[in-house]
C-alpha cells in the first residue's frame, strides 16, 4: 500500500487529528459556558456532534501515535473502511453543526439583546468558528483517507 501524506497512520494525520480534538473540545466549552444552549435545537445539535466528534479524534490520536511510533501502516481494508466511513460522515454532521449554530447565532445578533444577550452570543459565535476550524481538519484527513480507498 502506498504511503500518503496525511493519511491514517501517519504523522500529519497525527497533526490533523490534535488540531481536530483540540478545537472541537474548544467549540463544545464555549458552547456549554452558556447556560442557555439548550433553549436552541442547532445549539444542541452542535453539542451532540462535538460529543461524538471528541471520542473519534482522539481515538485516531492513539491509532496514529500508535502507527508513527511503531512505523506500520494499517493494512486491513474493513478497519480503513470504517475509519474512511467515519469520517466523511461526522465531518459532514459538523460541518452543519457548524453552519446552523453559526446562522442561529446571527439571528439572535440581529433580533438584539432580548433573547441573546452580547458576551452570550459571542460565546455562541466562537464555539461555531471553532466548529468550523474542526471541520476542516476533519474534512482534509478524510479527503487524505479517501486517496486510501483505490489501495484497499
């Protein structure tokens, strides 16, 4: 199987899945610091996806320590599979986590003060904008797990 950059089992895989780990925790702590995010069904939304975001990437965080320190790939196609699968799907349920907590937001912004008040819907706009830097790492190791597929 040929080696690609930033696939599974490799050392900016290792990097992706960090940064991945580290801003969807980001997003689901601003978003939880506000005691009202679960008047909004995007907001929960948001914090449903990041809760199952977090134990994905940082289970790929041992596999990958684990391939990079040891210096194997994994090579049994049913498990690169599940890992391909799982990450096309959860990078597209953040991405419209991302997306409809980042609109919701603006919505509250522009209704005013009475149903968001401003430290409070900051709060909500960081934990969107860090939703949206997960998805992206998210959605570059998938796209680096795709180039895997032809070698399964």
């Amino acid at each position: 199987m040929e080696r690609v950059p930033g696939a599974v089992g490799t050392s900016a895989s290792l990097a992706l899945r960090m940064g991945q780990t580290i801003f969807s925790t980001a997003s689901l702590l601003f978003m939880c610091l506000g005691i009202d995010f679960y008047s909004y069904t995007s907001f929960c939304y948001l914090v449903t996806v990041m809760g199952l975001v977090i134990p994905w990437s940082m289970t790929l965080v041992v596999v990958d320590v684990y391939c990079v320190f040891v210096k194997c790939l994994p090579q049994q196609p049913r498990i690169l599979s599940a890992i391909i699968i799982g990450d096309w799907v959860l990078s597209f349920l953040s991405l419209a986590a991302a997306t409809s907590t980042a609109s919701v937001t603006d919505v509250l912004m522009d209704v005013g003060n009475s149903y968001c008040p401003a430290k409070l819907c900051r709060r909500y706009q960081i934990s969107a904008a860090m939703a949206f830097l997960s998805w992206f790492l998210s959605f570059a190791s998938s796209l680096f797990n795709l180039w895997l597929l032809p070698y399964l």
